[in-house]
DNA sequence: CGGTGTGAAGCCTTTCACAGCA
DNA sequence: TGCTGTGAAAGGCTTCACACCG
C-alpha cells in the first residue's frame, strides 16, 4: 500500500486519465454518504463505467485496493488527487468577459479543487472594471504581466472565434502551459503546451449525426 | 459521384462522426476564401488532423472525391452536412437560464445550420419572463407541452448538477431524442436516447495531469 | 503525374477470465 | 470466500503504403 511516486511508473493511458476524474467525483460522493470501502462494481456505477475498466485503470495508479474487500474510499481519493496534480494549486486566466466567460467565472467548483480564478480579461475597452466573480475584468493588453505576475498555468479561451490564435498565441508566449479553448476555431500551440477544445457547434452536430439516425430507422422512406 | 443514400452504406465509426464537424468547419472556411477544391492534405491541415485520416474518414461517407485532383469543396461539404443532419431543422431547448444558459442561447453559430433555440426553462419563478437571446424565460414545469408543441428534439442541460438528472428524466419522458449535459454529474438515460456531456472540471483535471508531468519533469527534485 | 481509396499492419483501448491474495 | 490485479484476447482506430484511376 505504499504511494508510488509520481513519474516512477508506467506510463498511463490517456483513456485512464480522462477516467480519472470521474472516479474522483464519484469517491465525492461516496465520501459525503460515509461509506468507507467501495468495491470497483460499486465505483463503477457511480462513475458511469464498467467494472473491468475501473479495476485495469486504478491499476496504473499502483495497487491501492484489498483484496476480498474492496477499495478504501479516502486513501484511493487522495490518490487520485495526486495523480491528477488536484493538491497544486493551478492558477486560471480567463480571457472573454461575454456571456460564456462570466459563466465559466462563475463556475463553482471552480476555486473547490485546485483550480482558482485569479483574472479575467477582455479587448473591449467597456468591459474593463467590469466586475465578474469578484474579479474586476482587466485589459488584455496587461496578459503578459499578469500571467507572470500571479503564476498563471492554464488559460481559458471564452472569446469569438476570430480572436481565438491571437489569444492563445499570447498565453503561450507569457508562459501559460495549459489551455481551454472553448472558442469554435482551430487553435495551434505548439507541442509542448496542452490544449483541449470543448465546442458547442461540434457536439451538436454530432448528436444530429445520431438522431438522424434514428429518425431514419422510424420511418425509413423518404430517406432523403 | 452518385450520392449513396444515407442508412444504406457500412457503419461510420464514432471517431470519424465526431470528426465530420472539423470538416464541415474547415469547407465553410474554403467556400469564404473561393476554393473550389480541396486536397485531403489541405483539408487535413485546415481541420487540425492529418491526410490519411481524412481521406480514410470521408471514404466511409461514398466516393466523392476526384483521383489525381482533390474533393470538390462545395459538393463535399453538401454530403456531410446530409450526413449530419444539417438539412433538418432541429428544435433545441435550454433548461436553465443562468450565466451558462444564457451564454448557451446567446452563441451565434446556433441558428446558423439547423439549430434553432425555441425555449429556455427554468425552475426558478423569479426566472420567469426574462428575455434571454430574444425568447421570453419559460417555466421549467411546462417543459413537456413545450417540446411537444415545438417538437423540440434536442435538449440542452444548464443547470446545477443537482437538479441535472430530474430535468434528464423529464426531457426524455417529454419525448426528447438527444441530451447534451453540461452538468457536472453523472446523468443517466435509455439506451435508445443520445447524450453527450460537456464538463468544465474534467477538463481542467486533464488538463491538471498533464501540466503536473511536465512540472515534474523541468524539475524532478521533491516529487511529492 | 498526382491524389484518392483502401487493404494491411500497428497501436491503443476495452473486455474477458481467472490466478492470487486478504 | 470474494474481489482485486493482470495477462491474454478481442475490438476499434490510426497510420502506412501503394494500386488505381482521372
């Protein structure tokens, strides 16, 4: 039952680490309700898994389970929440004060794990002082210093999408090592920085994609 | 070049699905700048992927490009958007009227191609009647006339996680055919119902997990 | 000649099934 | 006995490389 260090061990799969989290609000949960061991069924239920796949993916982590009895709910959390790096503390900058960004602002469960707001900016000049989330919206002009200044690691993109290269340029360039870009458009950054996309239009379209489908297994004339 | 009637062609995988909006994106932007043929290296390129994929994917759709010369722009982006089900005219409602509902309804791109926002819900009485992107604010408890009414197939989940499964339930028993949940919970649903969800925290953790190696890896002392 | 369309190879992920241990 | 941890099998996706054809 000793901690692996992190870094001296295999190599974890990136379908394992996007299944991490889930585990990790799943034992959220289980640790609210008292419940001290939990078996990988009962995990994966909760997470929205198969059995199989929580076993070979806590696997990676190290053998953090017991035999006969189950996982011990807090140790496997804490686990996970090293692994994840959720015990730093990570520094966000979101860019874009319309609409998305305020939501994305005012997330909770934001400042809970980790994660924690310390500036949001905006081009447009009438933005500017404009309060979100007990943050006064700065001058994206000022990205540099700030980034620099409170430790940034991860940049938010919430801006149009015409705006979104320069943005991420700009936080790659004032050292942002992560980004989340929720602005329609291909974004390139250069390897060693990671980025994720999260897009409206996309999703959409994809769950047309599988309703048309359906549509069409109803009633399958006019299959236009 | 004959169109392959969509239902009767081999299975598309859900990875080359979930790319067909990375083309469609990227032809849009080819029909602005007046190409009228496209390479699948350029296209790979303009979508963020590589040629053999592209090729590899859009095979799967029929045989619509030209041997020794590339893909017809306008006529390819014409098969995918039958394809998508961007042809149809898909009814979207919004539940949940908060910072992320609003910013939801108010993302342009939406009425664009087949989306159209025909009602935002809320379960919060104080909600009601708010003009959120041009709709009146309507009450969550008539979600069921509504999507009847406006044969609304799509479902948008905007509100705290909390509330996300009851509103889930409710959507499905109103007869709605695809969720899209930007809840931070587990949401079950019918098989025969499609979901996607779209969650900030995971983001981030993924996000953190590898911001976390590449620390470790600049300075490998104090693994903690 | 040049770029598509596609079998085949390789890699990654999921699932199976059971040995091994508390 | 019961549940984890994990090799091995199966399945899916990506990449390769080249036959084929406009």
């Amino acid at each position: 039952m000793a901690e692996r260090p992190i870094g001296d061990r295999r190599r974890i799969p990136e379908a394992t680490v996007a299944r991490l989290p889930l585990y990790y609000r799943a034992l959220l949960e289980t640790g609210e309700m008292g419940i001290a061991t939990v078996s990988s069924e009962r995990l994966a239920e909760l997470a929205g898994v198969n059995a199989a796949k929580v076993r070979k993916d806590l696997s990676y982590l190290g053998s953090y389970g017991t035999r006969g009895v189950g996982y011990d709910a807090e140790y496997l959390l804490h686990q996970i929440a090293r692994e994840l790096g959720l015990s730093q503390d990570w520094p966000v900058a979101i860019v874009g004060a319309g609409n998305l960004g305020q939501a994305l602002a005012n997330y909770r469960g934001f400042g809970a794990r980790g994660f924690r707001v310390v500036a949001v900016l905006d081009a447009d000049p009438r933005k500017l002082g404009l309060e979100v989330a007990g943050l006064a919206v700065e001058a994206f002009a000022d990205l540099d210093d700030i980034v620099v200044g409170r430790k940034v690691t991860i940049g938010i993109i919430a801006t149009p999408g015409h705006a979104a290269q320069e943005v991420a340029d700009a936080l790659v360039a004032a050292g942002v090592g992560s980004i989340l870009n929720f602005a329609p458009t291909l974004v390139a950054v250069p390897a060693e920085v990671s980025m994720r996309k999260v897009d409206l239009a996309t999703e959409l379209q994809i769950l047309s994609f599988y309703q048309l489908r359906r549509a069409l297994l109803d009633q399958p004339r006019a299959a236009r």
